[in-house]
C-alpha cells in the first residue's frame, strides 16, 4: 500500500468518529494500522533506539496511541494532524511549543522523529 492511499484511508476513518466518541475497533482499525506502520519504521530507522512495544484505540477524537521504549524508558505515542505526524508525549526534546494544544515532547514525521532520537540530543535547538 502506498503511502497516500495509506493516508487517505485513515483521513476517510477520521471522518466516521461517532458521536459518543468511543474507540470503535472496526471504524479504527486503519488508524491504528496506520500507528503500528509507522511506530515500528521508527524503530527501524533509529536502527532499535525507540523499540515498538504496543498500540491500542483510545477514543475516536484523539485515536489510538502507541507505548515506545526510546533509549530505555517508555513514552506515549500519538498521531495528530496529518497521518503521518506523530507526538512523542513527555519526551525531553520539546519542539512542540508551536503546536496549540499540546504539551512538551517531540512532533514530526517519522524520519524527523528518528533524526531527533539518533542525535542523542536532551534539548531542541529552539528550545529555552
């Protein structure tokens, strides 16, 4: 599956939240595959850095979340805007001070994810 129709499909599930917001495995299930996909690229582009350890729904606003064990401690994964952006929830490099909404971690794609992880870096460049 290519990458845009990968996007597009969970764009087209997002779309079909229901109402009460409860985290429907079948309306989900692209989400979360989408999650899964791109936790474990991660992994594969921090050469076992960030280890994939699971990912189940949430709820059908925020989604489904992935746990990440990153150098050894494990930390919250979720998706948010685009289908392919993810926020690293609590970790020590905080790029997130632009994005309305959410606390401190790490936001990007997954390659830039996987640049801030194999950096070895505490703090973000911009970051007081």
């Amino acid at each position: 599956m290519k990458k845009s129709e990968l996007k597009q499909i969970i764009r087209e599930e997002i779309k079909k939240l229901n109402e009460t917001g409860e985290w429907d495995a079948s309306e989900g299930r692209t989400w979360l595959f989408g999650l899964k996909y791109g936790m474990k690229n991660l992994q594969r582009l921090t050469k076992g850095k960030a280890k994939f350890k699971s990912a189940k729904g949430f709820d059908m606003y925020q989604g489904p979340y992935a746990i990440m064990n990153i150098n050894g401690r494990d930390y919250t994964v979720w998706t948010f805007g685009e289908a392919d952006d993810y926020w690293i929830e609590d970790y020590p490099v905080d790029n997130t001070s632009k994005i309305s909404g959410y606390s401190k971690g790490a936001a990007g794609t997954v390659k830039e994810l996987a640049y801030i992880i194999n950096s070895g870096r505490t703090k973000w460049k911009n970051q007081n």
